[in-house]
C-alpha cells in the first residue's frame, strides 16, 4: 500500500519547544485565589494539563500537541453507554478530530490569537485527590474567520454572524477537574520538580506531571454517574468566575462579539514556564 503524502500545512514553523504552530501568537494568563501557588504541587499539572487539553482543541483534536507526560497522566476516555457511568471520564483526553467532525463541525488549520485568563477560583483536598473549580475566559481567545481570514473574532462567537454563541456562556466558562497523586495508574514514581514553575516559555520543556493522575475532568456539564449527574455550575460560582476576570463585563462582551481588525495583544506567559528542566 502506497504511504500517503502528507497534506501541506498553511502555519508556520513553531516558535516553541512542545508548544504547536496554531498558538505562537497566544498566551495563557493564569491566577488563583489567596493560599493557592500557581508554581508548585498540584498547580502544575493542573496547569498543563488544562492547557493540554486547550491546545488540543485549537489544533482541532490533534492528541500530538499535549504536553510531555500528558498521556501517562490521563486515563482513556470512556463514554457513557449505560446507568452508572461517570459524565467526568468521558472526555479526559481531548475529543478527536473524527468526534468534532461527527458533529457537522469541519476542521481548517489556523492559529488562535490572543490571551485565555483562567482563574484558580478553588483547589481543594478532597480525601485522596484534589478538587479544582477554573473560572475560564474565552472571550479573548481570537481566530480568523474562514469566510474572511483578514478579520478577527472571538472562539465565544459564531465566526459567521460574530454573535455570541450560548447566550454569552461560551465567554466565561467553569471547569472542574480532579487529580490525585496517589492513583495506582499513573506510569512514573514520585518525583519533586527542581525549582518554581514559572518562567519565559509559555509551555514546560519537560514533563510536569510527575505521578499526577487527573481522575476526572467537566467542562461546565454534567459530573457523576448516568442518570444521577449534577451540573459542575451553579450561579454562585458563575458569578465568582465572571468576578474573577481581568475584564470588566463590558469588556468582555465588547471583545466577544463581532468582527475586529486586531486580536488583543496576548502579552507574556503568566506564570509561564522555565526556560531549563534542571
């Protein structure tokens, strides 16, 4: 059987080590409520397992962009077939291309642009693993439109129209997701990362994961068994999320909808990674 040529990508080469094309023009901006430290334990593979996942979704399912160690640190995805089920297992890997594609959506290569804030709102023990509850801004995460590759528009708007998708929910998003390092499935031994993640590069150089195992992830939905599931979002934690912003609510709508000349200027890496493993 003939070996298929490859098809040419339209980006350009990657500016940074593990960190795709699609991005070299977008940083993710993080914070954290009081008592919560971006740059060690569990943070970090909080971190980069969110960002993962993000990137994933920009390059349009492609599992090849996850940072070093993210595949030892998730499970496979698991559908909900059945009574019993965990909403929170179905899509711990990122969705891909062929299941966005099931959906009538069609993948075009293009960079994003701009900045993701997403806010640490909660990190807490809970047992054996921990619970994180993200507050999530898509609001200034841009894109070309495929009608109209000279223009912007945020990923929280129909690029047709550039109007709000969701009633405006798809700007601030709540994530929970669930990790332990105490998991019998993660592949590698207890180990310290050597200094404070944080740093110039807007991906690590190495893995961070470290024997992290995330155990359970929602973006916004349903967790818990089938039949039995709870909404991750509540309007008290909507509310918290939209505070948590570095925008204002006007802002942010103001960046959301329509159709821009320019995507916002993405800025340094917050906190960013080292430019050393060591």
């Amino acid at each position: 059987m003939p070996t298929p040529t490859p098809t040419p990508s339209s980006l350009p080469e990657p500016l940074f080590s593990n960190y795709p094309a699609e991005a070299n023009e977008f940083r993710f901006h993080w914070s954290a409520a009081p008592g919560i430290d971006l740059t060690g334990g569990p943070a970090v593979p909080l971190r980069a397992y969110l960002e993962s996942m993000r990137l994933a979704a920009f390059a349009g399912g492609d599992p090849s962009v996850v940072y070093p160690g993210f595949m030892h640190a998730t499970p496979e995805n698991q559908p909900v077939s059945g009574p019993g089920d965990l909403f929170q297992l179905q899509f711990v890997r990122p969705k891909t291309r062929a299941q966005y594609e099931a959906n009538g959506w069609k993948y075009v290569e293009r960079q994003v642009y701009g900045y993701q804030p997403t806010h640490v709102l909660g990190l807490e023990p809970l047992g054996d693993h921990y619970r994180a509850t993200l507050c999530l801004g898509a609001y200034s995460v841009y894109q070309n439109p495929v009608n109209d590759p000279k223009k912007f528009v945020s990923t929280a708007a129909d690029e047709s129209t550039g109007e709000l998708r969701a009633g405006g929910r798809d700007a601030v998003q709540v994530w929970r997701i669930e990790l332990s390092d105490r998991e019998p499935r993660a592949a590698t031994p207890p180990s310290a990362l050597p200094q404070p993640q944080m740093g110039p590069l807007p991906a690590p150089v190495d893995d961070v994961f470290g024997n992290w195992f995330i155990t359970g992830i929602s973006q916004g939905e349903l967790w818990g068994p089938s039949g039995q599931g709870e909404d991750v979002e509540t309007p008290e934690l909507r509310e918290q999320c939209e505070a948590a912003m570095p925008d204002d609510a006007a802002t942010r709508r103001a960046m959301a909808t329509g159709f821009h000349k320019a995507p916002p200027p993405h800025g340094d890496p917050i906190p960013g990674w080292p430019a050393a493993s060591g």
